[in-house]
C-alpha cells in the first residue's frame, strides 16, 4: 500500500510541475487615424500542453476603454497578413476563457496546442485618450472552475418554443419562394441562443433557411454539421459577421473551419477589398449588414457598396435606421447599381419572459425565390435580386412582377421592346388601411389603399430612360410590412 501511494505521488508531481502561469500588463495607447486597431501580446506554450486559461482585465473607464479578445495559437503568420493559427476570438463578452484538447470556450476551438508563442489579440474598439492598462494571465494546463462551468451551462440551455403545423413555401411566377433568415448569433458569439434552439425556432416559425452568423470566429461550424442533418426541412448556413471597426458584413456557406479575416481598419478600403476577393474566390457572397446603424463600428466606413454583394436594408423591427438605409440604396439604383436588399432579425437572445428585448428569428424574412431549396441556388437568387422582405414568415403574401411578352421576375433585367410594359401585383392578408407604393427613380408612380384581403393591381407604362420597379407596403402609421427588390427595365434604342 506504502509503495502503491509513493508511486501515485511520483505520477503527480510532473502533472502539477507542469501547471504554469504567465502575467503581463501592457499599456495600449489610443491608435491613430489609419493604425491597426488591433494589439497582440506574445506568450510560450510548452509542448505536451493539455489546456490554456486566459484571463483579462482592464479600467472600463465608465465605458471609454472597450477591448475585445482573441487567441492566435503557434501558427500564427509573422505578418499578420492571413488567418494561419486562429483559435478563437469572443470579443468583449468575456473576461476569461479556456482552450484543451476536446473543449473550449463558446468562440473558441479545441484542438491539440502546438508548442512556441502564442500571441493573445486584443481588438482596440475603443481606447481612452489616456490609453488603456491592461492585465494578461495565461495558465498553462489549469482550467478555471468558473470558465468550465460557464461553457456547461451554455450547452445546456433548453428553449422551449410552441410547434405549430408547418405552412409551406408558396410557389409564384415559376419560382418557390422560400423563407428565411440570414443573420443570427449564439452562445459562440454574443448572442444567447445555443444552436440547436436557433433551429428550433426556425422550423417552428415556418423558415426554410438560417444563416448562423458569429462574429470573427468559426467554433459553430462543428456544431451546425453534427445538427443540421436532423433538420430535414431546413437549410442552414454556416456563416461570419465579419465586424471589423468600421462596419459589417456576413458572408454565408463558408467551408467548415473557414474564416475571412476580420482585422481590417475603419475606412481602408483596399484591405477591405482583399477580404472580398476572398468571399468571391470562395464562390460566396459578401453582405454588408446595418450600414446606417447608431452603435459604434456598426455603421459603413467603406464607402462605396458597388463593391458588395447585398446590403441589410432591414434589421430587426423597422425604425428610423432602416429609412435612412432605404434611402441610401434608392439613391444607389438612380445612379445604376443593382445591390441586393435583404433583411434579417440580427437575433441575439429569444424572445422569452426572461429577455424583454430578446427577438424573434425571422422578424423580418427573406423571401428568395429558387427552383429548389440549395445553398448555391439560395446565394443565386439572392444575388440576382430574387427577393422580396417582410416584417415575419406567412402573415403576408406579395407577388410582384411585370409582363413584357413574357413574365418577368423581381430583380431580372428586362429589355423593353416596345416602350411599354405591364406591372402586376397581388397583395394578400395585409392589413385594411395599408398603402401599396410602386416606386420608380424615387417617384411614386402608383400608391393606393388597401381594403381588402386580397388587393391586386395591373399598370401598363411607358419608358424613355432606364428604370427599376419596386413595391413598398406600409401600415396606416408608416411602418414598413414588406418591400420588394426592383424588376429593371433596358430600353432598347
């Protein structure tokens, strides 16, 4: 027994040995007009590490010091130029985090740790005049009880939703239009919902597509794979919300443990620019989300949106930020670009008891139109413009389109042979007392009362010049129910 116990003493002294921390404060000046926006802090991982423990503290400063975090393991490029050893990024969420061999903090990756520097990085969201002290401590091969327990009880949240029979996508113009929405957040970034109750919901609520959306990190994508396959009716999307400082964007069906490199400065379009290139050479899209949106680094600082895919004109329930995103990209299609409007619910928390400002997914629904439920028949459509929004999944149906000799859809490109062209519409379920709009070079050609379940109209007009055609409905108080992409028209000379 004496020998056996002496042995067990043996086993564990390297075990304990092994345990290391490392601390480090750091003092981060505010960065200039133009500087990267992002700092990183060196540290030696042993080789036969088993865990990492970070932890981070810093004066808030009543909200003037704003610092994200983020781990690059061994890997990482010297010139900081792609994504090479990235382990996860979780932004201002947390204040510690953990990574091993079979778990990690929500945002993070497990995996084997390479042994040589690893880096921390630390994004500069906002940084004090005075400048930021910041305080690092990374322990080797010891997890805190507080940080584990955190990631058990975000795997065990249980949302239980009211199941309702499913309505099916209807079918217009030679096209399903299918629902969905394309911007969501988890527990693997800032949101509160875990994956599996974000699919519950949409296939609850009559969604045939979800895009889940994290912010700089693809920890979700494991998760989504091992889920996906048990949503026969779903088509889900693993997707980043690149958030940079200087605006937004989502990209959707990224490959699995993809990520497009987020550290791009405010204004710096060339670099933004790369990034693109990326999405592209990928065959995906690039979406730039909530470009008029109030909260710091929401808003677009890019400049041009010729240069996207798609723009989110509509972010959870419409105010006064989506108007003035409505307004920039009217003024976009006077000029001749044809960017694609959509809207999402940027969901981050459910909208149970327990989250008074918790949104629903699919407030508001893309409704794409596709021969069949695909990833890359849903990324088609949606950038030829095949969409219409509304303010929820099936309250609302809307056609729109125009006969010209033959039918022509929302967001196909028409020549007008004969200088004149019909536009048919047929609104159902709105409510009495809401206006139809037909809305051409920022004038209302058309805008008429609803006072009936179904209202329908048929326009004959003339062109002279280039146009696009989109329908706006709205309710008695203004607030927009549904809107539609444009059908463009070529005239022939």
């Amino acid at each position: 027994m004496i020998k056996f116990i002496f042995a067990l003493i043996l086993l564990f002294i390297p075990l304990l040995a092994s345990a290391q921390t490392f601390e480090k404060t750091v003092l981060i000046a505010p960065p200039k007009e133009n500087e990267s926006r992002y700092f990183y802090v060196p540290f030696d991982v042993p080789a036969g590490a088993k865990s990492i423990s970070i932890n981070y503290e810093y004066d808030r400063a009543n909200g003037a010091n704003v610092l994200d975090l983020g781990v690059f393991d061994s890997h990482f490029a010297k010139d900081k130029s792609d994504m090479s050893g990235f382990r996860g990024w979780s932004g201002g969420r947390r204040n510690s985090i953990f990574i091993s061999e079979n778990e990690a903090t929500n945002g993070y990756i497990a995996g084997k740790l390479p042994s040589g520097q690893w880096r921390v990085i630390l994004g500069l969201y906002k940084v004090a005049p005075e400048g930021a002290s910041v305080m690092i401590k990374v322990k080797i091969n010891e997890v805190e009880a507080a940080a584990r327990q955190q990631l058990t009880e975000e795997k065990a949240k249980v949302f239980d939703f009211p199941k309702r029979r499913r309505i099916a996508p209807p079918t217009a113009n030679s096209y399903t239009w299918f629902r969905g929405d394309l911007h969501t957040h988890t527990f693997h970034s800032d949101g509160n919902w875990t994956i599996k109750g974000i699919l519950d919901y949409a296939q609850a609520n009559d969604l045939d597509f979800v895009g889940i959306t994290e912010h700089n990190t693809f920890s979700h994508h494991t998760e989504i794979d091992s889920l996906a396959v048990n949503y026969k009716n779903l088509l889900v999307l693993r997707g980043e919300e690149v958030t940079t400082y200087g605006g937004h964007f989502n990209v959707w069906g990224l490959p699995k443990n993809e990520l497009i490199d987020f550290r791009i400065t405010p204004k710096d379009v060339s670099r933004l620019r790369v990034a693109v290139d990326r999405v592209h050479q990928l065959g995906l899209m690039a979406s730039i989300n909530h470009p008029t949106a109030l909260c710091g680094g929401c808003d677009w600082s890019y400049g041009d949106w010729s240069v996207m895919d798609s723009v989110e004109i509509w972010n959870g329930a419409w105010d006064f930020q989506d108007e003035a995103a409505l307004k920039l990209w009217d003024a976009l299609l006077q000029r001749g670009n044809r960017i694609t409007a959509i809207g999402s619910s940027d969901t981050h928390s459910p909208p149970l008891a327990e989250n008074k400002n918790g949104l629903a997914i699919g407030i508001p629904t893309n409704h794409v139109g596709m021969k069949q439920l695909a990833q890359n028949d849903l990324l088609a459509a949606i950038k030829n413009g095949r969409v219409w929004i509304s303010a929820n999944p099936t309250d609302y149906s809307l056609e729109f389109s125009a006969f010209n000799g033959s039918r022509i859809n929302i967001g196909d490109l028409a020549a007008n042979l004969n200088n004149k062209i019909r536009f048919d519409c047929q609104a159902k379920n709105f409510p009495v007392g809401a206006t139809v709009s037909l809305i051409s070079n920022n004038q209302v050609l058309l805008k008429e009362k609803i006072e009936r379940a179904e209202y329908v109209f048929a326009k004959e007009l003339s062109g002279e010049k280039d146009s696009y055609f989109r329908l706006e409905v709205r309710s008695e108080t203004g607030a927009m129910l549904a809107f539609t992409n444009p059908i463009y028209i070529q005239i022939k000379k």
